[in-house]
C-alpha cells in the first residue's frame, strides 16, 4: 500500500469519526433543549 493510499484511509477514518462527534453533540443539544423546553412548560 503506498503512502497516498494510506493518507488517504486515515483521512477517511477522521472525517468519519468527526461527523460521529458532530452528530452526538447535536443531539445532546436538541435533548437539552427538549428538557428546558419541558421544564419550563411545567412551571
């Protein structure tokens, strides 16, 4: 495998592993936004 090829695989692997990340921290916002929105709904 040449050194291209493997770049290649590892920015792949990175740009996968970033869009995870991202999806996670979007989804922890919407659930603390669904909890403040509840919580304050209850007051």
């Amino acid at each position: 495998m040449d050194e291209k090829t493997m770049v290649n695989d590892i920015l792949g692997n990175v740009k996968t592993d970033l869009t995870t990340y991202q999806n996670a921290i979007s989804e922890c916002e919407n659930m603390r936004v669904k909890t403040n929105t509840t919580t304050n709904s209850k007051q």
